[in-house]
C-alpha cells in the first residue's frame, strides 16, 4: 500500500527567508502524481504544485518549487522569500492506479 | 480566479436522517469533480472522483451506498451522506479540475457536519 509521511509536524521560517519542507512516499507503481497543497486557517484548500511522475524536471510554480527524487521517493517543496501568507498546513499527496493518500500535514509558521 | 461554491457550510442532523452537500463550480466547467474527507485531526482522504454524466469512482474503503455522488452537470456535484451516523461527522471538502487546461484544481470552502 501507498504511505506518505511528512516528517516534520511543524516548521518555522522567517519573512523572506526559504524553507523547505519534506515528503517522502512508498509505492510499488511506476506512474503517478504528487501534490502538495495548502491550508490555510480558513481551511481553504489550495492546490501549490503537482508534478508527474514520469516528469525528470521539477515542478515550479512562482516561489514554490519541488525536488522530486523518483529513486529515493522524495518530494520535498521549497518555498522561497517566505511571506506571512504563506503561513498553513501543507499537505503531500500521492495518487496513482490505487488508492490516493494523504500525509499528516506540516504546519508552516511564517516570523515576521 | 476560478471559485468553486459548497452549500451549506455547515449542517447539523440527526442520526438516521441524509444529508446534501452541494459544491459548484462558479465560473468554469468542470467535468472532474472530487470529495474529500477532513478528520478531526486534520488528516485528509479523498473519497471519491465524480465525473459528469457517469458514474463515481471511489477509493478504496469508501461506502458507496452510503455517500452518495451525482454529478448532474459540468458545474455541479453532490455528495449525499445517507443514513448518517455520528461517526460521520467530519469537514467535507469538494474540488473541481478546470476543464480547459485539466491541470487547475480549484477548492470549495467546505462544509462541516455534524451528527447528533
């Protein structure tokens, strides 16, 4: 069965400094996406970055960016000049043929 | 941006009784609609994948003949949580991939419900 596991329940970042956040994952499939996404206190969730599997290159949206290594089944999200709003709960996500699945999320603190 | 509508926000009910949770799709179509589950924890599970004028495909462990989903239009989906129970109690969370490019996923703001 799929597992992702996000080890780091909480995280802190100063205003404008970067922080990067860990997701790794288990699977015996070859083809499947990988998410993070957001929430925020309002519980409004938002989709940061997707990236497929079969994609060598790393996903960037703006400030987000992600290091996927296949191999070693890691997906850990960059976020650069961190700003107040980037403050949430951060969730990886794995979907492939199977079942998709969650992490425990990351709190992310943003210190102005 | 894209805004996607989930009716009501909040609704308590009575055990035994069902319950309708709509979520729409304001100003795009949307023919892949998606209901999540938010525990008390906060730790999600994607229920299920509602797709237009066919039937839903849930995950793995998720009841079917008691959640629910009809997706009637490209802008609309509805999860009815039938014969409820308080375990059911919980944040649902519905999303719609956009259909013109299918990369945009957009959130509704959920609705929490509440089994008495």
């Amino acid at each position: 069965a799929q597992t992702v596991t996000q080890s780091q329940p909480e995280m802190s970042v100063q205003e404008a400094e970067t922080v990067t956040l860990s997701c790794t994952y288990d699977t015996s499939e070859s083809d499947y996406y990988l998410f993070w996404y957001k929430q925020p206190p309002s519980r409004q969730m938002i989709l940061v970055i997707r990236q497929e599997a079969y994609k060598q290159q790393n996903a960037t949206e703006n400030r987000f960016s992600v290091n996927f290594q296949k191999a070693a089944k890691s997906f850990s999200l960059k976020i650069s000049d961190s700003q107040l709003g980037d403050a949430a709960m951060y969730f990886c996500a794995y979907k492939g043929a199977g079942k998709s699945t969650f992490g425990d999320g990351t709190t992310l603190t943003v210190k102005p | 941006g894209a805004v996607v509508s989930q009716h009501p926000s909040r609704v308590i009910c009575k055990s035994g009784t069902s319950v309708k949770i709509e979520c729409r799709s304001l100003d795009f179509q949307a023919t892949t609609m998606f209901w999540y589950r938010q525990f008390p924890k906060q730790s999600l599970m994607l229920m299920a994948t509602s797709n237009e004028g066919s039937k839903a495909t849930y995950e793995q462990g998720v009841e079917k003949d008691k959640f629910l989903i009809n997706h009637a239009s490209l802008t609309l989906s509805t999860l009815t949580v039938t014969s409820a129970h308080p375990e059911d109690s919980s944040f649902y969370i519905c999303s719609a991939r956009e259909d013109t490019t299918g990369r945009e996923q957009y959130f509704g703001p959920g609705t929490r419900l509440t089994v008495t």
